[in-house]
C-alpha cells in the first residue's frame, strides 16, 4: 500500500476544516508531554483492539513522534480496508514549527 504523506504544514491546514480525525499513535506518557490539540491517543501496539473507537467518517490521519510508528499504524489501518494519512516529521516538528500543544491526557 502507498501511504499519503503530509507535512505538519499540511497537518495545519487539514485541521482547520471539519471532519478531520488525528491520531496519535506515541505512549500515553509520551502523548501527556505534549500533542497537537485534538488529537486522540490510542498507542501503536493497541490500534489494533481499539480500531472501533476511531470514526469511519471523514479524514483519518496519523501522527506519533517523528513519523514511523505513524507509518506503521497507517499500514496495518490500509490492511483493514481504512484510508490514513501519516504525518511525515510528526509531533517534533510541530512543536518546531512553534504551534500550540496540549499537554496532559482528557478526562
């Protein structure tokens, strides 16, 4: 499977709109210490058990630290029939890019 990439410009942009779901795919304690708002964390090694949590509808896209466990997840996803973007560079070049970041987990 060819997996689309975007950049965290890209990301930026996508956000924006409606129907956009992020996925970060880091450890809760990596996701605590800083994401991009909105995101949802369900760890890598978990998507698969935790699949139905994620909207059928709109766009699906994957972040984690710097792109590869993302990559990772967009594979298995696109196995299971279900279209995502991964976020080339991924969370380190968000906070790079100087965007705000949420800490902490929701409620």
């Amino acid at each position: 499977h060819m997996i689309d990439q975007i950049t965290t410009d890209q990301l930026h942009e996508r956000m924006a709109g409606p129907g956009v779901t992020l996925l970060d795919v880091r450890e809760v304690h990596e996701f605590s210490e800083g994401h991009v708002p909105g995101a949802i964390n369900i760890p890598l090694s978990l998507v698969p058990v935790r699949v139905h949590e994620l909207p059928t509808a709109g766009d699906l896209v994957v972040i984690c630290r710097s792109g590869s466990r993302s990559q990772q997840a967009c594979m298995w996803l696109a196995n299971q029939g279900r279209t995502a973007t991964n976020v080339t560079g991924g969370t380190v070049d968000w906070i790079a890019s100087g965007r705000p970041v949420e800490m902490g987990v929701p409620a």
